[in-house]
C-alpha cells in the first residue's frame, strides 16, 4: 500500500507543501501521496490518531496546531524540544510518534547553503519573540554567530526568550531605540506584514553588506524587504526558501533520501508565484 502523508492546519488551503512534496517524491522516485487536511480547531488530537492508524507514516503541522503537536509526541527531538514546537511528526516502527521541528534547520540551510550566506562570527538581528523565533533560535546558535540581539514590539518577551537560551551562545534583548549600530544579518519573524506594518527598526541597523531575510514571501517584494532595499541592503531574501528547506529536512527524515530542493525552489519561484 502506498504510504500517506499530510499537512494538517486550519486554515490550509493556501498550504504549498503537498506541491513541494509531490514534487520532492517525483524527483526522488518515493510512492507516497502527500495531502492537506483541514483540521477543526478542537479536533487535532483524534484527527492525528486517525491518520496513523490507516496508512500514514508522517505529518507536517501548522498555525495553529504546533504546540499541540509538541504536547502530543511521544518522543520529541532536542531541537523540537527547544522549540517547545513540533512541525513535523514521524511514525515510529514500535508505533510511538515522534515529534521535529524543522523549521530552524530549513532557514539556517536556505542561509548558508542556497544563498551563502555565513553566519559563523556573524552578529545577528532578529525581529520578533513568537513561536516562529523560538524554533530558529537554537539552529542558529548552533552556528556559532558571534551575538544574536532579539528585538520585539513587546520587549517583556524578547527578554523572556533570550534568558531561555542564553546556555547556547550569546544571545540578549534589546529596545528598538538601543540599536545604534548596523548587523550582519537580520531576520524578520513577526507577522507584522501581515497587518501590512513594518517593525519601528532605526535605518542605522542597515549596512550595504547587511543581508536581510524575512520568513514571510509573497509575489512581491515584503514590505519589510522593500524598505531594507531602501536602506542600501544589498541582499534580500524572502521566506520561500526556508519553506522549501524545512520541507526538505522533513522528507529526508521520513524517506531517508534527499530531495533536489533548489530545483523545486525555482519552479514555485516560476510557476507558483507568478
Ligand atoms: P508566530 O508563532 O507566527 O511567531 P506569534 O506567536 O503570534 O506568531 O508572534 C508574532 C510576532 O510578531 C510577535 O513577536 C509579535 O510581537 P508581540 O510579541 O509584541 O505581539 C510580532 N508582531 C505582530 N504584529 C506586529 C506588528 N504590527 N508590529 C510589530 N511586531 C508585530
């Protein structure tokens, strides 16, 4: 029988992942079937439970159901754990659930790997305290940047996160009005442009050689990358990669192959985004 995977959320219908997946499998020559399942908001529990009892042998989780995911794991990795959030589970051979977070590891290798982009010595920005920032914080301390400063609109919660990781590697909270000086790289992990606001950063945060990144992509430009560009920030990158990666990092560990991520990136570059 074929194996089934699926991305689970509500809402899902915009989901690209059964896209990347179906293509990843293609490329990969996997039997599998990847589908989005719409999931009512208090049903998440049985609807997985579901899927693993028929033919399922992996999820991918999203809004708003990762820390539900986390809660429901039997095992989790040290990463997920970090993240206190789980976008990926796997269907163990004895029949537990395992629960991943690949969502850190798929933005650090869009940096490093696709767009080259060091990190290693690098003093790092990154704007937002929600849970999309504390499932990339520990991936990228892992890399060794020299400091990581976490800003956020409320800063009682950059404060609260960069305490819970200050074991890793330096890492510490910040006003937006105590940034005086440019970084390296700045990542952009709030919503904020989904109310089509931008976060209050000074311009003095922005260099030519600053490399700017924004986990949100869209048709166009973010908003937040058009105002980088507007700084003089040479490099822009927008969230598509990182969706594709994390994609990628959740394939190889369900079907232990790997898939050609960077062909797939420019086909939804090219067909998906037009
Ligand atoms: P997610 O899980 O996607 O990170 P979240 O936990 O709701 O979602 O976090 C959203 C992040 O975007 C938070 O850092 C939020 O700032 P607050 O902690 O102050 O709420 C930030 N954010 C949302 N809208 C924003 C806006 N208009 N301006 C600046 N920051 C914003």
């Amino acid at each position: 029988m074929t194996d089934l995977y699926a991305v689970m959320g509500n809402p899902i219908n915009h989901s690209k992942s059964p896209t990347i997946h179906s293509k990843f499998a293609e490329q990969a020559k996997q039997d599998l079937v990847y589908s989005a399942m719409l999931v009512p908001t208090e049903g998440f529990e049985p609807a997985v439970k579901d899927f693993f009892k028929g033919h399922g042998r992996g999820l991918n989780i999203t809004v708003p159901f990762k820390e539900k995911a986390y809660q429901l794991a039997n095992s989790l990795t040290p990463r997920a754990q970090t993240a206190e959030a789980v976008n990926t589970l796997v269907l163990q051979e004895d029949g537990t659930i395992m629960g991943d977070n690949t969502d850190g590891a798929g933005l650090v290798r869009d940096l490093v790997m696709n767009q080259k982009v060091d990190i290693a010595g690098k003093k790092l920005l990154v704007i937002g305290a929600g849970g999309a920032v504390r499932g990339i914080l520990q991936p990228f301390l892992e890399q060794a940047p020299e400091s990581i400063t976490i800003v956020n609109r409320t800063f009682e919660k950059a404060q609260l996160l960069a305490n819970s990781f200050e074991e890793y590697g330096d890492i510490k909270a910040k006003g937006f009005d105590e940034l005086t000086e440019p970084f390296d790289v700045i990542i952009n992990g709030t919503s904020a442009s989904l109310a089509g606001e931008l976060p209050p950063l000074p311009d003095a945060v922005i260099a030519q050689h600053t490399c700017v990144y924004d986990m949100m992509y869209g048709k166009e430009l973010t908003p937040f990358l058009q105002w980088a560009q507007q700084q003089g920030a040479e490099k822009v990158i927008d969230g598509l990669g990182m969706l594709v990666e994390q994609a990628a990092v959740s394939f190889e560990i369900w079907r232990g192959v790997k898939p050609n991520s960077i062909e797939v990136l420019q086909d939804l570059r090219e067909h998906l985004l037009a």
